[in-house]
C-alpha cells in the first residue's frame, strides 16, 4: 500500500469555504456498495434511504474557542495559541507560534483577564504543556476572548456565522479543536423525521485533535502514526447500542469521527461493550474489517488523508475514487464546509 494510492484531482475551486445557506441543502452523494448504484440528492432527503432496522450515532462534541492571543508577562513579546486538549484541569497540551523564546518557565499573560500560564514543558513536536492559573478559569478565558479554529484549508478568518455554522446542532460538550463534519449537516427536523420513522439516535463523544489535519509524510501509510484522541460510551447509551445490536439493528454513524469511537470501543473492551472512556489512536485503512459499523454519512475528505483512507477501507479504495472522480466532475464541494455522501 502506497500513499500515492489515495490520492486524486479537486480543482481549488471545490474546496468549500463557507457552508451551505442552509444546513440541509447540502448536496448529498448516496451510494450502495451492494449494487453499485450512485444517487445525486439534497441532504434534506437523507431521511428516505434509512431502512426501519437503523439506529444512528452521532459525535456530541463542542468545538471550542481554542485560539487565543497574548503576551509574554516579563516582555511583552505577541504570540497566538491554539489550545489542543486538556491533560487535567488547567493544564493544556498547546501550539504557539511564534515558539521561538517559548521555553519551560515563560510566564504567559492575557491582556487585562485574570489568567496567566506558564509553559511547563517543551516537546519534540514543537507542541508546549501549559498550566493555567486559577486552573478553573481557562474556559471562561475561550469563551471571553477564544476563537474558533477554522481548518487550514479555509482561506478565511472567522465570522460570527462560522459559531453556529462550525458546529452540530446537537453538540453538547467542550472538548474538540475541530468540528465532526458530517454533522454538520442534520437539522433539528431532520433529527425529528429520523425518530418519527423509528430510527433511535444514540450519542458518543470524541475530542477531535489537531491530528486530523496533519498530513502523512511516509510513502508506506501503515508507518504514519495517528494522533491519540479520548472518547467516551457513557453506561446509558452502552446500554442502548448492545440491546440495539442484539436486535440485530443496523448502526448508521455520522463522521469518521464516530466510526473511529465506535470501532475502538470494540477492540478495547474485546467486543463486551462496556462503557468506557479512554484514548485511541486507531488507524483504518484497507483492508479493516469493520465490526460495529454498517453504515456511514460521512463529508468528501483530503487527498491522501487518514479520512479517506479509512472510508475506503469501508467502500473499496477503488469504489471510493470512482465516486470521488464522479463527485468533482458534478461540482459537489469538498472538506469540512463542503457536501455530504452516504455509503449504505
């Protein structure tokens, strides 16, 4: 397997760079993988290709206000900070730029809030371990001055629609430095459409890292190492999966995010499903066989990133190009603000 087996052509101009007007008028490639067929629809149709026999999960993350701007206390020399995940309260795994002069014991300073940190640690990566003081205050810190990290690849700053827009309808914990996608696109009457067909909605947590951004940068991808990031199965929907699966239901996730969740929960409690919550750092890539998932919504991914490769350990890498060739040419839009496909 080579890197350059997942790789293909997106015109710059497909790279969406704000969202639909509307969240369900999205376009929405469905596709069966059992008969090949390809439909070309609006995400406010996704109601009909769910079968009576699904349940759906979805990732209940909260994009936070990770970047930050500040000072050095002693110099007062600028830096921007993007926080990357919370260690114990207070204490931060963190990029700063610039990192030059950014050694363990610089005290950092935030205009007139009353919050300081101190850079404790200095890592290989480039990253830096930062205490906060009082430890209590770094959220009220995101939520006064923080700014929501857009992906690299959106040429833009911020804007106050992107607050809304940049998360899930249903998100309801802090924890991630980038938004589930794929969610995105649900509606609170799109949700209500689902339960009124019968379909169940379970909900599980991943903080997704900044890891979900970094390029490989091996020509064998199976040597690229993925980023940890925590999850957690909370007892009451544990509970609710394993009965639903014990009536033989089939589990339709949203994002990649949730696949990831899902199939690290199996391996790690050795198929009990147990709630849990730890870190993973599951890498799918062809072939993988899936145990939890049957389904998948799911946005258009990156050349030669860990996404695709794992949508098309779940499709055929094959298939999945073919649909990605067919997608450009019909002008669909492509990343985290771009359209949504559905692989039944």
């Amino acid at each position: 397997m080579k890197l350059t087996d997942f790789d293909y052509h997106l015109p710059q101009q497909q790279i969406a760079n704000y969202p639909a007007k509307r969240r369900d008028h999205s376009r929405l490639l469905v596709y069966d993988r059992k008969t090949g067929q390809i439909w070309h629809k609006r995400f406010y149709d996704v109601v009909e290709f769910f079968d009576p026999d699904d349940f759906l999960v979805v990732n209940t993350t909260r994009v936070l206000k990770a970047r930050l701007f500040g000072s050095k206390t002693k110099t007062g020399g600028k830096f921007e900070l993007l926080l990357l995940r919370e260690l114990e309260q207070g204490v931060w795994e963190s990029l700063v730029k610039p990192g030059r002069g950014m050694n363990a014991g610089v005290e950092l300073s935030f205009g007139e809030f009353p919050v300081g940190a101190e850079v404790v640690d200095v890592h290989a990566d480039g990253s830096r371990t930062l205490r906060f003081h009082p430890p209590e205050k770094v959220y009220d810190l995101m939520e006064a001055q923080g700014i929501i990290p857009l992906p690299p690849y959106i040429q833009r700053q911020p804007e106050d629609s992107d607050y809304e827009r940049y998360q899930t309808v249903y998100n309801r914990y802090w924890g991630s430095v980038a938004a589930p996608t794929a969610g995105l696109h649900f509606t609170p009457e799109i949700l209500q459409n689902l339960k009124r067909k019968g379909i169940e909605i379970a909900e599980i947590i991943l903080d997704i890292g900044w890891g979900t951004f970094q390029p490989i940068r091996v020509d064998d991808p199976r040597k690229h190492q993925i980023e940890f990031e925590r999850y957690r199965i909370e007892p009451e929907t544990a509970l609710k999966i394993k009965e639903l699966r014990g009536q033989n239901k089939n589990l339709v996730a949203v994002g990649t995010t949730s696949v990831r969740a899902l199939e690290s929960w199996y391996k790690q409690t050795d198929g009990s499903l147990e709630p849990i919550s730890r870190d993973t750092d599951l890498f799918i890539y062809p072939p993988y066989q899936f145990k939890l998932v049957d389904k998948l919504i799911t946005n258009f991914h990156l050349p030669k990133s860990t996404l695709l490769m794992l949508v098309s350990a779940f499709a055929g890498r094959e298939n999945i190009l073919r649909i990605y060739s067919e997608a450009v040419a019909e002008g669909y839009r492509f990343f985290s603000y771009g359209d949504s496909m559905m692989i039944l």
